[in-house]
C-alpha cells in the first residue's frame, strides 16, 4: 500500500518470506512459512545486543500499559471528581471514556509521523507532552479544564498503541514473535485493570489531584528510560549512512543523533492516514479485529468499566475494596500470557519441524482454548454474581477464567494476523486498536440497562453467545478455507 511503504521498508528482512515470493510483492497467507532466520531491519537495530531489544520491547509494551492506565485509573475517583468540580456522575464519567476514544482514533495520526520521523523520538516526545498535561491535571479546578487536559493527554501518550506491535516486529525473529507480541499485548490489557486498581488505593488514602502527580512522575521515569536504553528501530534505506565519511569526534556525532531528522522525505498525504483501514479489505485479518475487539469488550471494558455496580454497588464497597476486585483480572491475563505467547512459538515451531512448512492459519488452533475458557469464565460469572447476597470469591473466580482465555486469544490472534502481512505489522496493531476500542466504547452506553433487563445470569448467556458467533465461529471459517498448498 503507497501510505505504508516507506514505513515498512525495513521490515522486509525482518521475516524470511516464503521462497515462492520475491519481494516486492505481497506476502500471501496461502504460502507457508519455511524459515526463521532474519536479516537486519537497521544497521542499528540489528546490533543491538538481545538485552537492550528485550528492554526496548518491554518499554514500548510498558508505555502501552499507561496509556489505557492513565485512562482507566480515575475511575475510582469519578465520584470525588463529580462533587469537587459540581457536575453529575455521569458527566464524570466521560472524562474517561473521551479518552477510550481518542486512545482508538489518535494512533492513526501517529503511524503516519513515525513513518516519517521514526519511532524513537516520537515516544520521548510522547511521554513528556504527557507529563506537561498531567501536572496541568493536578492543577485543574474546573471540569471543563480537566476534560481539555484528559483529551491532550490520551492523544499525546497514545503512539505506543498503534506502533507497539510495529517496534515488535523490528526486533524479533519469527520463532520468538509470538511470544514478544505476548509482552505488549498483556500489558496493553493490564492497563485497564490495573489502573482502577492502584487508583483506588490512592483515592481512598489520599487526595484526587495525587492521581495525576503519580501519572506524572511515571511519564518522567518513562522519558529517562528512553534516552538511556532506547533507541531507533526503524529506518529507511539508504538514510543510515548520512554520516558516513564525515570526520566529526565522538561528542559531536552524539550530539547529533540526539537531535530528530526526517527519515523520509516523502511528503505527507491524506491518504496515508486511511491506509491502515485498507487491511480491512483483507477477511483474515478483519476477523481477527473483530474477533478481538469483541473478547475485550466483554471479557474487560464490562468488567473494569462497570465493577462500581456489579460489584461496588450491589455488596456496598467503598473505592478501595472495588479496586482489590479487579486482581482476578490481572491474575487470569498473566497466567494465560504464560501460556498463550510461549506455547504458539512452540506449537509452529514443532508443526514446522514435522510438516516442513507451516501456514499462519495453523496458528489458530490455540485460539480456541481461550474462546471456550472466555465462555466459561462469562457464565461462572454470571450465575455467581446473581445468585450471592453476599461479597464472596467465586464471581472473581470466573473473572479470573475469562481474563485467562481472553489473553490466550488476543496474543495468538494479533501474532496470525501480522504473521498474514508481516510487512503491515505496525498498520495491523492501529487497525485492531480502533476497533477494539471503538467496539469497547459503546458497551458501557448499554451494559447497566442489559443488566437491568436480563440479570447477571441472562447478560453472562447473551455475551457468551456473541462470543461464539463473533469470535469462534469466524475464526473456524478463516482456518477451514485457508488452502495449505
């Protein structure tokens, strides 16, 4: 695709494509994959040692996290809000989810800039524009003024969303992938949790406006990592030799490289904002989206989004005691990351060695233990919940389940669909974002009537059945009609 070119150059290497395929041409899904081995996205990247690739990757995964953190974390505070700034609950409320918003739409303006200019300056200047809106956050005394502050801060920290599953790809090999992809994937769904959860300590101790302070102090630390231990992934031919033959001293060449340049000089067209939608077109990689977007809403936006009421106000908790509820759902993600990630790796690895080639559809067989273990987490959830009179574990225990399999799902999925265009990785990561996020963002807007209307146990069989229609059904189709020759 013409928007995506440039900006995917260097991972033309980065998988070793099907020997019936010369590049430039597309990497189909019907040819198998035949070897691990890699090339160099950059010269750069490429000589790196393992260390600094695995730190680069864990704080790219980890900037990820904050961003739906930020986000998520002033749930518990939405009530205080409410009351110091003199508006509704409900007007409280769209403090976050203006953001869930902006977190799906702004990464399509960042992939086109770190097409041009790279990803590592732009994550610096991420995490210090976040910063700067974050104190202003701590400042604010108005609702109007903490709502201008919410939406420059979701747009400046969101980059890691869409480009995560880009830096990813430049610096793993396809033996590894799945499991690297694993990282940035769990710790983009922790975010959600983990934000309410550690927020809702801070509420309860504390005062509101410390939330943003600690925001801010993260963005710094997260500034200082970058400059110590990061670096640039991506680079367009022909532009990493700038420099050769000139005789400046050490000092020099590190002052210089601290300064951005424009890695390409193409000038920036409207189409290249779309391009990422394009890959719609594609119906593996659009069910896979979908499939995703739809395990995350039901099996995370419902839980992190309306805990308040399924669990706050139906047994009287105050901020802290619905925070810890929110464990169950770190638990079962990191549990299930352990199994997802690792276990596909292994799983295409071995089919490799006794097949000779394998097809990225063989990957979605592993899908399936999370979709059935997302049903039943859903209705053990369900049933639970409806039927105590009383605060006790087991709703949490299906949290737990379903948070399990929906992680299993969500890091094989996201792996087969950039391993169905390698070449589209970082466009692949804007396209599920978007759709996972618009999707999840209409929910809270009809979850508390479906409550209402069906009870706990009739809202649990209704999701279950859309994730078996959305979710397992389509991605059996996918797997069934992909010719393996």
């Amino acid at each position: 695709m013409s928007g995506l070119g440039s900006g995917n150059i260097q991972r033309k290497n980065s998988f070793q494509h099907l020997e019936s395929i010369e590049p430039p041409s597309p990497v189909k899904l019907e040819e198998a994959v035949t070897s691990s081995s890699i090339e160099p996205t950059s010269r750069d990247a490429v000589d790196w040692p393992q260390w600094k690739k695995n730190a680069m990757i864990l704080m790219v995964s980890f900037h990820s996290m904050i961003s739906v953190f930020m986000a998520a974390g002033i749930v518990p505070a939405a009530s205080s809000m409410a009351k110091s700034y003199g508006v509704s609950l409900a007007d409280a409320s769209y403090l976050v989810s203006i953001q869930i918003v902006l977190l799906g739409i702004a990464p399509i303006f960042w992939i086109v800039i770190t097409q041009r200019y790279g990803r590592h300056y732009v994550l610096i200047f991420s995490v210090l524009a976040s910063m700067v809106c974050n104190i202003g956050g701590a400042r604010c005394e108005s609702y109007a003024g903490q709502m201008i502050t919410r939406v420059l801060t979701a747009t400046f920290i969101s980059p890691p969303i869409g480009i995560g599953s880009g830096v990813v790809a430049e610096l793993s090999t396809p033996d590894e992938y799945a499991r690297k992809v694993g990282w940035w994937v769990l710790m983009t769904i922790l975010g959600t949790p983990a934000g309410p959860l550690i927020m809702g300590f801070v509420v309860q101790h504390t005062r509101v406006e410390f939330i943003f302070w600690i925001y801010a102090i993260i963005n710094f630390l997260q500034a200082l990592a970058y400059l110590c231990f990061g670096g640039e992934t991506l680079r367009v031919s022909g532009l990493e030799n700038d420099v050769a033959g000139e005789k400046i001293s050490n000092l020099r060449m590190s002052l210089k490289r601290l300064l951005p340049k424009r890695l390409d000089q193409r000038s920036i067209k409207i189409s290249d904002f779309v391009s990422p939608f394009r890959l719609a077109k594609n119906p593996r990689i659009l069910v896979a989206a979908l499939a995703t977007a739809i395990t995350f809403c039901y099996v995370n936006i419902v839980f992190v989004v309306e805990m308040p009421l399924t669990f706050g106000e139906k047994f009287g908790l105050n901020a802290q005691q619905t925070g810890l509820q929110f464990i169950p759902i770190v638990i079962g993600c990191i549990i299930g990351e352990q199994i997802s990630g690792p276990m596909s790796d292994y799983f295409m690895k071995v089919y490799r060695k006794r097949k000779g080639r394998v097809c990225p559809a063989d990957r979605l067989w592993l899908t399936y233990i999370g979709f059935l273990t997302i049903v039943a987490g859903l209705l053990v959830w369900g049933f639970q919940l409806e039927r105590a009179e009383s605060w006790n574990i087991t709703p949490c225990v299906g949290i737990a389940i379903a948070s399990f399999g929906n992680q299993i799902q969500s890091t094989i999925l996201t792996a087969y669909a950039i391993d169905t265009s390698p070449d589209d990785s970082a466009s692949i990561g804007v396209l599920f974002n978007v759709i996972r996020l618009l999707y999840g963002f209409i929910g809270p807007f009809y979850f508390p009537y479906m409550f209402r209307a069906l009870g706990f146990i009739g809202t649990a069989g209704v999701m279950s059945g859309i994730v078996v229609v959305g979710g397992i059904i389509p991605t059996l189709i996918v797997q069934v009609t992909t010719p393996r020759d």
